[in-house]
C-alpha cells in the first residue's frame, strides 16, 4: 500500500510547519485532481520513455510533481522504488487510491514543496514529467528547485525533466475567446468531455495564465455540465534551460527532442533534457 509521508525514506522540510502547511493548503492544484486523469487520459507516449529511465537508473527514483500517479505508478509496478513528490494534498489522495488498486508497496507519497525540501537519501534519477518544471512560475524558483535537485542527486545521477518548445502561435491563440483544444473521454466513467482553452501572456515574465472549460456531454452530445480550471506556468526557450541549467551546477548530456530520443531539432515540438551534477 503507497505510504502518504513516511514510509522507507525519512525527509524534512527546510520550511518551517506552519509554511509548509499554507503552502499545501493553498496549492492552485486541489480544484483539479477530480478531473485531472479524464482531462490529461490522451497524455500516454512519455510514460515508457520515464519508466525505462527508472528501470536503466536501477533506483531509487524521485519524481517531483507527481499529481495522480501518472508515471509513478507505473515505474512503482516496473520494481523500482520510487518516492513521489507534490504539493496538492487532493492529487496524492487520488495517487494513493490508485496506488493501493496497484498493490505498489514501492512507491512512497510525499506532499512537499520541490522548491524546498530534505529526504535523507539521494537518488540515483529524479524526474520531473509532464512539464512540471513550468509550474515554477520565476527565475528564482526555478533555481531554488535545481539546487534542491542537485543536493538529493547520488554521485553519477540524473536529471530527467520535459517542457515545451514556446512559439508564437500560443501568443496568437491568447484573447477573450476560449479556443478549442480537444476531445477527451474520461477513462473511468466514459464519459464524453470537450475541452477549450483561455490563455493570456506576460511576455515580460513569461507566464501564461490559462483557464480551462470542460465540457461534459451527454448521450445526444448536448453539453450536460460545464466546470472552469486555471492554471498558470511559465514558458522557457531552449538555451535559457540550457543556461539555466549550466548555471545552477549541471552539466547537459543530451536533448532529446521527443521520448524516442531523437535529437532536438528545429522540428521538435518537446524538450526532454537529460543531466547531472557538475563534478
């Protein structure tokens, strides 16, 4: 059964309680773990890609970012031990009902901050999938993560997170007139969902705020229930990660541009990056 804190791995925030405590209670990610597998069921193809990266690393594995259990259940189920990371109380909830459905004892369920954290170990890979590293919406967070990153890091670890490659179509499709974005069918119920899309941009900050209407239909495919989500993250072009990155002690072994890990190019659409501690 998956633990929620503690089960193999003692750690400790380096914020005091009482922040840790408003920071979880506040997180913007509560009002979506209802919804999150039916609205993201179509996001498949980078789960074998984290799963062999856990595999090939042998373990432990820390994933950050976890939500529902997306990819951690199925490394859990690959026999790797995985520690699985995020801030919304609500997603773990569903990450741990599905975890136990999976009989994963491998698989621990921590609620914390990435920004700022302590597990007494370090692991051998730490993922953050699903461009959850854009959810740190300044420079600052960003470069307290990667720090944070770097200490839990065993000597010869890596890092393996995705984003995606930002262009100028997004900033287009910004406005007061939701955009469709897909069709989608809950997994669990089967029922039928349409999803559009509300974006503005800060082109200063790089943040994107974006309100998500999801349509329900019913039988006749008439709109039965509508319900509103937001979310907010920030874009990163390619050679800020890759300064980034070099600048908070990585070095950069590889840049795949999608998770059959062919070379990034002009072309990709996703940056998958690969690194470890400097020295």
């Amino acid at each position: 059964m998956a633990q929620v804190q503690k089960t193999r791995f003692a750690w400790r925030s380096r914020s005091s309680w009482a922040e840790q405590s408003t920071q979880m209670d506040t997180s913007p990610y509560d009002d979506w773990a209802d919804i999150y597998d039916a609205v993201y069921s179509y996001v498949v193809e980078d789960i074998p890609f984290y799963v062999e990266e856990a595999v090939r690393s042998g373990g432990p594995v820390l994933e950050l970012g976890c939500g529902t259990g997306r990819i951690a259940i199925p490394i859990a189920q690959s026999g790797i031990d995985i520690v699985a990371v995020d801030s919304s109380s609500a997603m773990l909830e569903h990450a741990r009902s599905k975890a136990e459905s999976a009989h994963t004892p491998n698989l621990n369920l921590l609620q914390a901050d990435m920004r700022d954290f302590e597990i007494d170990t370090q692991f051998a890979l730490i993922i953050i999938p699903f461009r959850g590293f854009l959810s740190l919406l300044s420079v600052e967070d960003e470069m307290r993560t990667l720090a944070t990153i770097r200490r839990h890091l065993a000597p010869g670890g890596r890092l393996v997170f995705d984003i995606f490659v930002p262009d100028l179509s997004m900033m287009v499709q910004a406005g007061d007139v939701p955009y469709y974005f897909r069709d989608v069918i809950d997994p669990a119920i089967g029922a039928h969902m349409v999803i559009w899309n509300q974006a503005s941009y800060d082109a200063f900050s790089q943040v994107m705020s974006i309100r998500t209407t999801i349509e329900e239909l019913d039988d006749s495919g008439r709109v039965a229930s509508k319900m509103y989500r937001d979310f907010a993250l920030r874009y990163i072009t390619r050679w800020e990660m890759h300064h980034l990155l070099r600048t908070c002690g990585f070095d950069v072994l590889a840049l795949h541009g999608d998770f059959n890990r062919n070379d990034f190019d002009e072309d990709s659409t996703d940056m998958i990056w690969v690194a470890s501690s400097t020295g």
